[in-house]
C-alpha cells in the first residue's frame, strides 16, 4: 500500500461444506470487522445459508477448486471493495473471533508485513499428526528463507493485499498460503508472528478437509521446489522472481538479468571470489568422483561463496582433462612416498595395484590443495590488476 493511505481491513472467510460452523464464524467476526466469505463450492447448504445474511459478502465459486482459489477470490472483492488488508480465517470456528481486533491494530501498526498467527498446539490439543506436520513444514520454511516462525500452517494470518497478490506463486490449495510465505520473506515483506488460540476440543473444529495423502504430497512437492531454489537461486534474483519482475522481462533482458546475479552474488570482495574458484578447483581435482560438484555446491553453500563460479570451476575435471590430472595424482602420490618419478612394473600383482591407488588418493588430495591455493592466488591478483572492487554489494 502507498505511503498515508489509510488502513482498511476486512475478514476473508474460506468455506467448503462447512455448513455447522460458518454461520457462527462469520457472525461473529461481523461484530468487529466487515466480511467476506469466499464459498468454494460447498454441496452441504453452506451457500444456501449465507444467501440470506445481509452484513455479509459472499462470493459462490461454480465448483470446488481449492482454498487457494477461495482465498484468491476474496482477496480480489477485497481490493474491489477498497480494502487493504485481509484477515484469514478458518471457517471450522477453531479460532475465537475476539482475537481479531488484535490482530487488525497489530496490521494498523506494521502495515507493511503480513501478520501470521502462531498457534501453542500442544497447549490446544491438537492432533499429534497435525504438530508433526507443521513441525516438519516449520524446518522447511526456516531453511527456505531463514525466517523463524514456530507456526507455519496456522489459517489466521493479516495479508496486505496489494503486495500479495503481485507475488509470484504457483502453488494451489493448501499449499497455496505456505508458498506466499515463502515468496513474501523472499520478497522483502516482513513476516511478524502473533500469538493466537485455537481450540481443538469442539468436534466441529477438526471437520478438516485436508486429505493426508495427496495434500501432504502437494506441500512436499512444493518444499522440494522452494528448497532447491533457496538452495540454487541468489538472494537478490529469488526477490526479483518472488515479485513476478523476471517473467515479465524480454528473453534477452531476462538471461542477463539472470546471468549477472547468478555471477555477482558473494563477489563483494576480492578474497571471496578467490575463494569461490579456489573451493571449485579443490572439488574438482579431489578423489570424489560423483560427487565434485555437489561437494562444490555444499561448501560454497555454507561458506557463502559465489555457487555459480564455484561450480564453474569445478568442472576442471571435464572429460578430456580427467585423465591427465588423475594420472598427475598418481605421478605426485607415488613421488610424496618414495621421491622418485613413478615408473610402471609390466606385471602388477594386487598389492602393488592396491598400493598405487593410495598413492593416487593421497595424490590427488594434495593436487587439489595446490590447485585450489594456486587458483584462489591468481584470480585475487587478476582482481586486484583489474581493481575489481571490494565494497559490499560490487559484482563482477
């Protein structure tokens, strides 16, 4: 929202057969905040029931398409209707009404952030398949964008409209509202948590329709694909995407675009890019055959090097070039054991194959320390001729 305009705030309401409970919900939300409910479908007189509710907004999807679908939906007569933020909130009356105007002056006071409610499960009584699963997407979550949230399935949450619906996601139903997490943390939009109850003792409040099987494989899927971008994406090119900025580029723009952020991230100083090409070369020549450039990737991940030109560099070891550097690995390990230039037997017998393959291991070893210092020397020194600059946010 643009700086000095006012807040407005409305409550999204979800629903899909929930007929026993939706009418409380929403009435009683009514009595702080205006309403809108997104009926997704539902075959059980839950439409029929909200027709005649005048304080209510009700927007009837034809057939049942997913909370996702619903919730897009009320967010879009949300900004139709002039509001800015909406509160989310579960039909299934698991949460209290009297948590919402809380929960809107804490939207008031940071309306720039999403407001995600976090929920003491054990505490409600909640089922000990339900804490799991939001433990094991909790984990998730926090490696995805570093943000520590206790609660990442909690259905009450403030969205700020405008700059949700520009992020860039892809996911539906229930996975839907973790993929904007992660694409708001990603984008910059802060994430604040708010403590909220929930109560799981009323039988109308576990009237789930998360289906354990398929809804689980959805969100693991999803994780897959949000973790190995965190993993693969830079910092600086995930927030562009999150946006949806990347796709709306031209295909020239967008492979530089991409190219360049790929290349400049943790190049913010001389040592760094040294090391990046130092770490790649040391994974590239070391005895570990198959996994060089995952080695690559990992250390440059934990180290905060540059995975691109790490990676790059790794490559050393292409197949034309593999068999001079294991053939100097042996030459070296032979020569660090005996000092003397490896001369082959015409008839190995098995001790002596046994024995070359050390050789060759602690060879190799060593080769690659010397090729990764050699390496991470000359390209600090062709950086610094080339006054490569050593300020932060400077790329290649």
């Amino acid at each position: 929202m643009s700086r000095g305009q006012p807040t407005r705030i409305c409550v999204v309401i979800p629903v899909f057969n929930h007929r026993l409970t939706v009418l409380g919900v929403a009435r009683g939300a009514r009595r702080f905040l205006p309403v809108i409910v997104a009926n997704d479908g539902s075959t059980d007189g839950s439409g029929e029931a909200l027709a005649g509710e005048k304080e209510l907004t009700l927007v009837t999807l034809p057939r049942n398409q997913g909370k996702a679908a619903a919730l897009k939906a009320g967010f879009a007569k949300g900004c139709e209707l002039g509001f800015t933020h909406a509160i989310t909130m579960d039909a299934d009356g698991q949460h209290p009404c009297e948590a919402l105007p809380a929960l809107a002056e804490r939207s008031r006071r940071h309306p720039e952030a999403i407001i995600v409610g976090v929920r003491d499960l054990k505490a409600a009584g909640a089922p000990l398949a339900r804490r799991l699963s939001n433990g094991l997407s909790t984990f998730w979550f926090r490696f995805e964008t570093g943000v520590r949230l206790s609660d990442t399935q909690c259905g009450l949450r403030v969205y700020p409209l405008a700059a949700v619906r520009q992020l860039e996601v892809r996911a539906g139903r229930y996975a839907y509202e973790l993929e904007v997490m992660v694409k708001a943390a990603w984008a910059g939009i802060p994430l604040l948590p708010h403590p909220v109850l929930a109560d799981y003792a009323a039988p109308t409040s576990r009237l789930s329709h998360f289906h354990p099987w398929r809804d689980f494989l959805s969100v693991s899927r999803v994780h897959s694909r949000l973790s190995a971008q965190a993993f693969c994406v830079p910092a600086p090119l995930r927030r562009l995407a999150a946006r949806g900025l990347v796709r709306g580029m031209a295909p020239s723009r967008r492979l530089r675009t991409i190219l360049r952020h790929l290349f400049a991230e943790h190049t913010e100083s001389r040592g760094r890019l040294a090391a990046a090409v130092g770490t790649g070369l040391f994974c590239g020549i070391a005895p570990i055959w198959g996994a060089q450039m995952l080695a690559a990737a990992v250390l440059a991940h934990k180290f905060r090097l540059n995975k691109a030109i790490t990676l790059l560099a790794s490559n050393v070891s292409f197949p034309l070039a593999a068999p001079f550097i294991l053939a100097a690995g042996l030459v070296l390990g032979h020569f660090l054991r005996t000092g003397q230039v490896l001369s082959f037997e015409s008839h190995l017998t098995a001790r002596q194959m046994a024995l070359y393959f050390w050789e060759w291991f602690a060879g190799s070893v060593v080769l690659a320390v010397l090729a990764g210092v050699f390496g991470a020397f000359v390209t600090w020194t062709i950086a610094r001729l080339l006054r490569h600059p050593a300020g932060p946010g400077s790329g290649l």
